[in-house]
C-alpha cells in the first residue's frame, strides 16, 4: 500500500519553507525547513529534541557547494505499509511501516536539484540525498558530506575512535563534552588504523540522554560511497559527518542519477526499542537473489583459537619471506606449530561430527602466511595452494563421510587486487572441494596503498566479493570489512561481519567486561556480527603460556552470548579439547537455534546488561540470554512470552555463587525447571556474567518428571 | 660460454677500490670505485668519458639511505657470448656478447648487502642493483633511486618532459643547459598527465656530445618496479634516476632478494649502432612460453581514423552519461555518426580481404563510450556487450568466410581494477569470438586514483594482462602504457605499444616534421611502437571540416615509416576509401614485410633523417625506408647488401619533384628498376618527406624487361 500526494511551489520563490512529517503513530515528528536557503531539518520524539535544527548539504571538489542558496521545488509525501520476510533474521516477518517526504531543491545559484527523501518509521528516522539526472549536475567528487546530528544536550555516549581503517576499540562510555579529552586513551594499536585528525566517532553510535531518551546514530545501505564518521562540535554536541577519504583526500564519486546511503536516527524510551528496531533493514532493498534457498545459518568450530592464543601458528615454516610460486615449501622446515594439517583437521571434523556443527573453519591452510601482514606485500596469498601438510581432497572426502563441511578462510591482508585476480578461482575451488562459506580478511594496510578499509573503493569490493561469491552459492563472512547498513537484506549471502572487537581480543590483551552489553546497541544495529563466542578457558596462559591474557566472562556469560549476539552463523571457539571438559555446558551451544521466528527483549540497558529471548524459527522452543557488565546485578524475568497452552523444560545455565569474571569464570550450575507463561525468574548474575537459558516445549509428560516449578 | 672468475676480499677493510671492465672489443671501459665508502661508476668510450664519475644508491623510506659507508665484499667477473634467436624482430639471430663484473657491497653501518652487476657490451653498458637475501633487508621501500648519469659536457638532447603519466610530447632538441628553460613549452595537454615538479626528461634519452659520438640513457626489464625518469642537474649536465610514485609518493615495493631493471647507456660514433643496438633485449630474460607458435606479426586496417580525426564517432549516442548494466542502448536515439556498426565493418572486412590484412581493428564497438575519460569513472566499460548495432557473431561469421579476423579492442579509460575485474571473460570472449590480438588503452587518470601510469602498480598490471592473454593465445598491444624496456623478448605476445605520440596526434594538431627522425632513437629502444602509418589525406578538414589539423608528412614518407618505425604490428591508418584512390601507392604497405632477417642503418642523424634497409624473413626481398626531417635533403645510398649473385626489382615510392609536407604532400613517382649489389642511389627528399623502396628478386628474367638499371 503506498499513498501518494505531491505538492508542487513551481515558479515562486520564498525565503523560508517549513514542512512537517510525524511517524505512522504519531510520536515522532521531523521538521525540514528552508532557512534563509540553508536546507534543515530537526527531530521530534513527543516533545523531547531528539535532532536540534541540523543542516544537510555537501562540500564538492572543484565546485560551489551544496550547501545554500536552494529554493524548494516540491514536496512530495507518501505512506508504506508492508512486511517481508528475511532469509534469516531475528523475525520471520518485519513491518516496514513509515511516511515519506520527499523535498526536491534547486540551487538557484546554478541551478543544480538535489533532493532529500525522509521516512519516518514509529522508531525513527532515516533519509538520504538524491541526485536526479540533471544537465547541471552528473559527474562530481564529495568533497565531504555536511550532514549534521545536533545533540540537545551533552548526552552519555558509547563510543569508539572515529577512524578509517578499523573499528576493533573497546567502547568508551562518557559524556559528549568529555569526548575529545578521551580519544587519546581510547585509541589503541591496531594492524591497520587511522584516526580522523579531528574528534569524530564511528557509528553505529549509541548515546543517552540525561532524561532517559535512547538515541542511535548509523547509516543504511552503504553502497558505492564511503563510510561515514562522526565529527564532533564537543562544546555544542553537534555531530557532522565525516566520510571516508581515498588516497587524494576525496571523499565520494558521483555520478547522477545517484543516492546516498540512508542517514538513520533511532530513538525510543525504551533500550530494548533500539535493539529491537528493523530500520536498517527497512531501509535496505529486497533481495537481489531470486533463489535463496542456498543460503543456510551455519553453527560452527574452527582451527582458530589456537592460532589466536599463540598455541600454534597459521605459518607452516619460521622463515621471515617467502615468494609464492618460487618458495618451495616442501624443501622447507616445518615449525611444528601449524595446525591447519590433514590430521589435526580430522579430529575436528570428528569432533563437528559428534557433536552436530556443520562446518569447521581452518584457518593458515593456504600458502603465504609467513609474511602475511604489515609488509605491504602485494602478492601475499595464493588462495588456491595449500600448504604440503594440508590435504584439500583427503579433507573433502573425510568431511563427506561425516556430513561435515570445511568453512574456506581467505585472509587478503589488505590487498585487494590480489584477491580480485584470484576470486573467480578460488571460489571455484570452493565449489570444486565442497566448500560453501567462506571467512574473509583484510587484515593489514590495503592495497591499493593510500586506500581505507571504510573508503568507497573498498565499499565497492566488499559488496563486489559478495555477489561473486553468490554466483558461486558462497556464503561471506567478512572480517576487517566496513561495518553493516543492513545490506544482508539485499544480498542474504552476506551472512557475518566482524567489523569489531571480537571475541579475538580477549586474546590480545581482553575486552572490556561491559563491552558484549554494548556491541548490540552499536555494531549490531547495522547486521550480525561473527562474534566467535564460546571460551571456556578464560586462563589464556593454558594454551600459551607466553600470553597473558585473560578473558574477561564467566562461562555462563559465555553461552549466553549465542542469543544476545545474533549471527546466523555462530562458532565455538575454543578448542575441543576443552569442550570436552564442560560438555554438560557445551550443550548449551549444541542445543542454541541460529535462526529465528521472534525476539524480545527483556531487561536492557547499554553498558549495563541485555536479556534477550528468542524464539526458533519453525518451532516453539526458546532460548534466553543474558550478557552482564562488571556488576553483580540480579536478573528479572517472566516467561509471559511462552504460548499459554504449553508446558516447557526450561535450561538454566548460570554463574553459580561466587563466580566472578576474574577470579571464578569457570563456576556455572546448569538446573532444570517447569516453566510456563506465567513463570518469573529472579536469576543473580555474576560480575562479568549472565545466564543463558534453553526452553524446550515437553511433549511427553514423563519429560517433566522430577523438574521443579519456576 | 660463461667463464667465471671470483675475486673475494674478505675481512679486509679499504677506503677506496677501483674495480675496471672492459668490453669484449676493448672499446669501453667501465670503472667501479667505492670513493669513501660511496659506490661510483664511470664509463669511457675510447678516451672519451661517455659517463662521467657518478654515484650509485638509494633512498629508502624509514631507514637508513643505501648511499654511504659501502665497503667491497667481492668483485666476480665473467664473459657471455651466445646468440638467440626471437619470436620476431629486426634480426634473425641476435648475438649477446659481453663482460660481466658483479660487485657485492656491505654498508658496515648496518651490516645490509647491495651488488651492483655490470655487463658491458661491445655497444654500450647495461647494470642493475641486486639485493641478495639477508637478515637485516627483506621487506623495503624505496623513497628514491639515487643513480647518477653525469654527462661529460652540454649536450644535444633529443627530449620529452619527464612525466609519470604520458610521454605524448612532441621532441625538444637543445642542449642540456636549455632543457629547463624550454620546460615549459615542451609540456604540452594531455588527457592524464602529471610533470615532474623538478627539470626532468624521459628515457630512451638520446644525446650527441659535441664532438659527435651519439648517447642513449634507458632501462631494460622493467618489472615490478616504477618506470625511471631522468632529473636533471643542469648547471653540472648530471642526470639522476627519479622513479614515478605510488599515490603516497613512495616509489618501490621491495621484497629481497629481487633486482632492479637494468639501465642502459649505449653509445657509438655512429648513430646507426644506436638503431641496431641490441642490449636492451639482451638485458631481458628469454621467452617465458614453451609454444609462440600463436604469435605471429600482424598487418591490419581499423575502424579507428575516422575517429580520431572526428568524422565519425566512438559512441552509439551523445547523451552525456550511460551506466552500464542499466542504460539500455536499444531504447536510446543513435547518434548517426557510430562507426564501429555491422554494415561499415564488414565494408572494412571486404576491403581487409581484397588487399590481404590479416585484421580489422575496431574501436567504439562496446558499450560505455559516451563518457569515457575525464570523469573518474569507475565502471566505465563493459568488455563484453555491443552496442546494438554491432553484431558480434555476424562480423566473427563474415570475417571467417573472408579470411580476416577482427581485432579486439579494450579501452581502459585508466580504470584498471574494472578491466581486471573482466579480464578472464573478455580474454574468453576473444577466443570465443576468433579474436587473437587485442589493442588495449589506458586514456585518462589511473583508477585506483593516485597511482600513475609508469608506477609500480600499472607495470605489474600491464605485465599482468600480458600474461593473463598469453594463457588465451592472446596478442597485446597496449597504448598509454609505460614505455617498452625489451619485455617483448620474455613475453613475445606483447606485439605493440604505443607509448609516445604516435600518429593520432597529427589530426590533434600534428607532430613535429622531424619526429619520426627521433622516435627511432629514442621511444623504438625499448620496443616496437604501433605508429599507426599510412595516412594518405594529410587534410584532415577533408574528413571533417571542424579539425584543420594538418599531418606534416608527404606520402612518400608515410610509405617510410612500415620500414622505419620498426613494428611486428603495422596499420594501414587511413580510411579504404582514400586508399582506393592511391592504389599505385598504396602496394608498397602490401607489399611490405612484418618480420626480418637482417636490418641495416644506411644512413641516421637523430632530428634529422634516418634510412633503413631491411631483409624480410625467410626470404630475399629487401624494403627501404627513409624519413626525413622538415628539410629537403639528398640520400644517398648504395645495395651492396644485396646478394652478389642476385639481380632485384626495385620499386621506389619517392617524393615528386616540388613535394612538401606543407604544401604538396601528396606528390609522389613511383619507379622500377633493376638492382644489384653494385647499384647505387642519390634520391632526393622533401621537406617532410622520404621514400621507400621494395627490392624482389627477379627469379624470372622477363620480370626485368625494359627496366632501367640504376
């Protein structure tokens, strides 16, 4: 249903135009206004500021700007209402319900049109630039955007360095105002970084105001224009967008007709509403793939962590160079460290088949990774050799007879050209030997050299690598890539992203106990994120006793990640060895659905704790997860959401008394109970804990035999 | 033949060592100093000092600069002397004699190796910088190469401005001493172009010191590495190498061991030993493919003039902006001025078959012309997909039956992750489609933007694409790539460059009169050029009357120029039609051979006329060329090259009395008569003019009636 009404101010000329939006419901209310030429637009939720008045234009290279001197040629209004059903998702149908303005302007300078489309759903606002094709305008070069966020006061923000290169920082949370002061701390070392020269942050962002309000600031669907950064005005809490330069400092191609990504402002009373919000992908296009049905969630265990923690290596010699395709590596030494070997790899594949997964991910398969980053090496991977103690076809063949599958790992350290001459190759390898996923990386500085992981040239190649990989039924899973806009809507295959600090760090030194109650309300806005959760050795040293680290979770918080860190795709990350030590606690990760029919959010508080529960899809068991900061909080929760006819045995897995992220990680209880619609739990949680629940419908009565009512 | 010797100096320390070469004809000498620890080299002719004492090194990016604290490791000489023959050529056999002096280097500074390898021919010196493996240099950038060229006096140079984007520049002659302040007019526009920001010049650089031996500066195997420029310190006469940058501005990407491209300086007292030179093919490694039966020299017309001059049109339609893959051409007016369509193709096939051309080429025959440079574009062709009046089966089907192929052609428009991208298919699609050679261009700035036409990033694709073709039994010839240094002889599929200012620039305005008198010394160097010969109509208001350019040439010359601009690949330039009315003529670009035995100098003088002979391959047929400069001058040859026992028909394409580029161009006789090895010619030449002669053997005597001897 979409209802159309056009308003045309052809041929007059005012000074001031101001045109109201409210959302389908009414609470929000988005004002564009005209002012003294300057196109600006301000955000209502019910009374409160949500966006103060903001102006929105572009600088451009060689140019006049697009800032000022327009005159509205029309408006245009529509409404939608509609749902869709996504191949994998947190529901099975998601409305996608808003009103529409469309503002069409005309520099009256040079007469060049630029338009802006606003829709404004019942828990935000999202809206882009459009450039009609036009005479005056065709080819140019953004030289930045000038789209501003203006705060109404000096919110409490979760944020991470603005940079164009990385997003792997541990979150900060402070005031608005105290920003600039911090970003020194907050910028950590990375393989590849570069902070913007002014205080900016990235988005997702999540901010708070003082009287309660939730706002989220992100862009949807990023494609063939830069990634944008925050800038921040800290003494006025203004935000500016800052865009991703490439190597000459340009900032966007353009060719109209041309729109820009979906600029999106969530906002609610309530932080569940924030993570529960479909704008993003609302704001996404269907998907571009007429059959889909190749596209499958994907539980999975990987020859990783022991890479990760130092244990073992990718490399399979110590020798510091090697020039692929003149290095012969059977004359070589091994190091006896390199894990990615036939017989290693089949006891994973045992384990994977024991225990259900699907897939294992083998990482330092393939020729190159003696010198894989930080030496700006163009030629870095072949991405179809592997090294002589990695049998592809042996693998293939045991993995048929145990109805498991290896995940394909292409790490590209940044150079990109190098992979694009081999993709079509190495996707057909895929092909050829089984493989129907695989891992991406880009670690490293990129090649081309001056350009950004978050640049456009990369935006192109990232979405470029997806839809090769779909010709071929490959499923991606980009690591290092520019954060989601929701564009797994478009091209389901893109079933995981880093574009975080994942669960890798806990490695590297750790992350911060409050940071997985954070990542939902700033990465996972844009898309799934392939956390790789699951350690249950949170003493690093046992694998590796030069390495320290220490990660910072119980165990309990470490299953509950499965739900409150949605991915269709969901690894057990530590090694099986020692799964095989907690295997009642394992089965929690055996038992967890990857796909869903409903999500609720429970108890919510970014920084604080998220309770998630989450229905599987074509079934009526539930899962619930809880992540917890550095607090011992106590959970509260009714299972209201259970149907009222049935009878389910709920899992609980939760921090026993005592544990503690530091001291005690590894003390969990796992209990049974009765539950039903009208059960509560009051469930503690440990200092960097949480509790992770199954819910399973009882179809037989002796089922229930012995299990206590919650 | 390879005697080796190893003269070691270990654990000593001097503070100055004086290494000498000779060449095997004693003539040159090269002497290796370290003067206070500085590596040096200078190179004499006799007694002449061809290059001056001169300094050897590096700058490199974040270390320590490899220019200083040198001391000698070992000095290792040893003597070549072997002949090979290429896939095609000016020879038959190429003999590669020379001495070899290996000098291996220690910076006691920082314990880092560097060997410089020195072969000096009986013609002229070529050496290269080898970094052997080590511990303390793998990976390293090089900020700069800090070669010096010290010239022993003020020159005549023959000259373009050093750019790392074009070489499209008319020739400068002056002394050294006026280069920079000619710079300026000498930079002339071009569609991507990027001037050295210090007085430079190109290589092959050709030089006449005052007392008439002849010079000549380049590089040989230029492979993964950016193509050199010459800086020049013009108060001393000293040039120094100056590589093209990276979008950062750094300059190699080095990864030990590797060696640089060789740099060349031949020198003569004859100009014609420049011409006949064979080091920079020697300098490059041997054919890198088992089978070149695929590779054959190729005689072709094009669809491509009428372009160039603007009687005809590229593009399909003049709308200002298409986008591939949504424009749909079928539903957009025709333009009416689209050359490359199904009709006019086949008129060209027709025309191809009845005059024995092996190929057509045709330009503007797939979609994305209508925007094609100048607009940053990114995905600016489709190398798949017609236009729709170019019907690809029906031409592959016609040309079959008439024995002629098409001959692809992929403008880039510099956008080369684009081409990559469809590379594989497009190659495919040639073998499909019965193409074998493939006219490739680079017009416009480099995408990925930053890079430069001669750096490091472009040489590794054009070599790239190279290699990707032969694997298709495809034949390249790039245009707008970097300059040749000899690859041909390592990759024989690379038939063409253009690589200068060829002779599109006559209906841009024109070439210089005495152009084609330079280019053999200096652009031809390196490689064949696909010159583009063989224009009739110097008018080009005749075609369309909004260009009044005016091609300086008379007919006669042009006929020159097939023997003259050397090339495997040579083009009938003009339109059918013009050749129909000068049929007389136009026998001599029939009759001309591709591929030689034997080539002979008669006569040279850089700027001022050049005259070749050269020996067809597998034959006894013999083609003269002459090319003069804007005056009128007396040739003056003599055949006692030919066969003593052989009597020939000789044909010459000469000016006409009162011929002149300007004024009558098209003024030309053509004679036969009867030749033997005792014959002898004084042949007059117009300004701008020249002539060619076709020598066939008479194997039967009435072939010779009524001819006059000369």
């Amino acid at each position: 249903m979409r209802i159309l009404s056009i308003l045309l101010f052809l041929g007059i000329t005012f000074f001031s135009y101001s045109q109201e939006l409210k959302s389908p419901n009414g609470d929000f209310k988005l004002v564009f206004e005209l002012e003294n030429r300057v196109p600006t637009y301000e955000l209502f939720l019910g009374e409160q500021h949500i966006i103060k008045k903001s102006k929105l234009g572009f600088e451009l290279k060689d140019q006049e700007a697009l800032l000022e001197n327009f005159e509205q040629l029309s408006v245009a209004t529509a409404t939608e209402d509609n749902s869709w059903e996504p191949v994998w998702g947190e529901q099975k149908s998601i409305r996608n319900h808003y009103n529409e303005m469309l503002v069409a302007l005309n520099q009256t300078t040079t007469n060049r049109k630029m338009n802006i489309r606003f829709r404004l759903f019942d828990d935000g606002l999202g809206f882009r630039y459009e450039f009609p094709s036009q005479d005056e305008l065709t080819y140019f070069v953004i030289q930045e955007e000038k789209t501003q966020f203006a705060m109404a006061g000096d919110h409490t923000a979760f944020w991470i360095p603005g940079d164009y290169d990385t997003q792997e920082y541990d979150y900060t949370t402070s005031k608005l105002s105290e920003i600039p002061g911090l970003m020194q701390t907050a910028i950590t070392p990375n393989a590849s970084q570069s902070p913007l020269s002014v205080p900016g942050v990235q988005t997702a962002l999540m901010l708070k105001t003082a009287n309660g309000i939730y706002i989220n600031l992100h862009e949807a669907a990023l494609v063939e224009y830069p990634c944008m950064h925050l800038q921040l005005d800290a003494n006025n809490y203004v935000f500016e967008s800052h865009l991703t330069p490439d190597a000459l400092g340009n900032k966007g191609y353009m060719q109209a007709p041309r729109n820009t990504p979906w600029r999106t402002v969530i906002a609610s009373k309530n932080a569940g509403d924030i993570l529960l919000s479909n704008i993003t992908l609302n704001l996404n296009e269907p998907s571009k793939y007429a059959d889909t049905s190749w596209i499958k969630p994907v539980k999975y265990i990987g020859v990783w962590w022991e890479m990760i923690t130092g244990k073992s290596s990718w490399a399979y010699t110590d020798i510091p160079s090697v020039k692929l395709g003149e290095t012969d590596f059977t004359s070589l030494p091994p190091n006896g460290k390199h894990a990615a070997n036939t017989k290693k790899v089949k006891e994973y594949i045992d384990f994977a088949a024991t225990h259900g997964f699907e897939q294992v991910l083998v990482e330092g398969w393939n020729q190159g990774w003696e010198d894989w980053f930080g030496k700006s090496k163009d030629f870095v991977f072949d991405f179809l050799t592997p090294y002589p103690d990695f049998d592809v076809v042996a693998l293939r063949e045991y993995g048929k007879s145990k109805g498991v599958r290896l995940m394909m790992h292409h790490e590209t350290s940044g150079s990109v050209r190098n992979y694009e001459r081999f993709m079509d190759d190495a996707y057909q390898f895929m092909e050829d030997n089984n493989y129907n996923a695989v891992k991406s990386g880009y670690v490293g500085d990129i090649i081309p050299r001056g350009e950004h992981h978050y640049g456009q040239w990369m935006v192109n190649h990232y979405l470029y690598a997806v839809e090769k990989a779909a010709a071929h039924k490959v499923m991606v899973n980009a690591h290092e890539a520019v954060r989601p806009t929701g564009l797994s809507r478009t091209y389901p295959n893109l079933i995981g992203n880093e574009s975080a600090r994942g669960t890798e760090y806990e490695a590297f030194g750790g992350n911060k106990p409050d940071h997985t109650t954070i990542l939902p309300f700033t990465r996972l806005v844009g898309g799934p994120m392939d956390y790789t959760p699951g350690i249950f050795e949170p003493d690093v040293s046992q694998y590796n006793p030069n390495n320290n680290s220490w990660v910072n979770t119980t165990i309990a918080r470490q299953l509950a990640l499965y739900v409150t860190m949605y991915s269709p795709l969901q690894m057990a990350a530590d090694l099986p060895e020692t799964y095989n030590k907690h295997l009642d606690a394992f089965q929690f990760i055996k038992d967890v659905a990857l796909d869903w029919d409903k999500t609720l959010v429970l108890e919510a508080e970014p920084g604080d704790f998220i309770t998630y529960a989450r229905k599987e899809k074509g079934s009526n068991n539930w899962f619930v997860g809880r992540t917890n900061d550095e607090e011992a909080r106590l959970s509260t929760i009714n299972f209201n959401f259970l149907d009222k006819d049935k009878t389910y045995i709920a899992t609980i897995y939760s921090d026993a008394k005592n544990a503690h992220y530091k001291k005690n990680p590894k003390a969990y209880n796992i209990k049974k109970f009765r539950v039903t619609h009208k059960s509560k739990l009051k469930q503690p949680c440990a200092p960097g804990g949480g509790y992770a629940i199954s819910i399973i419908e009882a179809t037989q009565k002796q089922d229930l035999k012995g299990l206590k009512r919650l």
